[in-house]
C-alpha cells in the first residue's frame, strides 16, 4: 500500500509540474519556491499543536488546489503560481513520506511515524 500511496502522490507532484509548466514563469521560479512551504514548520518553535497547525496549513493540498482555481478564477497567475506550488510541495513530501502532522510532535504523520518502516 505504501508503494501505491507514494506512486500516486509521484503522479500528483508531475499534475503540479504540468499545471507550472502552463503559467508564464521561468522554471527557476519553482525550483527556487519548491520548498518554501517548509516555512510551515516554524510553528514548532512555539511548540507541537502551534507546529501542527502551522504545517498542515502550508501543505494542505484542498487549500492549495482552492489558491490555484481563485487565482484561475481571478486571472491572477501569482495566485495560480502560490497553489502549483503549494500542491507540488505536498506532494513531494508525501511520496518522501511527510504527512500532515499530528498535535503529538513532527514525527507522527497521517502516513505513520516518520522513522519507522509502515509497510
């Protein structure tokens, strides 16, 4: 099952690659954004729940998909470019084996523990 999870998510991180290749934008704008989604994490310095909260919403991929269609909506390709990005982090760190997290601490992720084997 992990191998199917993370081949799907693979597939999803290539939709985003697709979805940026559409925008006028050079592609050393999404290799230098790619991580910039990590900046989620920074709600760990404030403890697990704040981290958890802080994480999840930078890589939530309903927000990111609602950010790239308003900004399709709109025609405000900033707003398309914030969402591919958004949705190809997470999908990235999803075939990488980082899920969302849990309030427990970073490494309890809705894909199992990060460190543990989950076959």
């Amino acid at each position: 099952m992990r191998i199917l999870i993370k081949l799907e998510e693979f597939l999803m991180l290539l939709l985003g690659v697709y979805l940026f290749s559409l925008l006028d934008y050079s592609w050393w704008w999404f290799a230098g954004l790619i991580l910039a989604p990590d900046i989620g994490m920074l709600g760990y310095l404030m403890g697990d729940k704040a981290g958890a909260m802080g994480y999840n919403l930078f890589h939530h991929k309903g927000l990111a998909i609602a950010i790239y269609f308003i900004g399709v909506y709109l025609s405000l390709p900033l707003l398309q470019l914030i969402g591919v990005i958004l949705f190809s982090h997470a999908s990235l760190d999803r075939v990488l084996g980082y899920g969302l997290k849990y309030n427990k601490g970073f490494k309890y992720t809705h894909l199992g523990e990060i460190g543990r084997t989950n076959e």
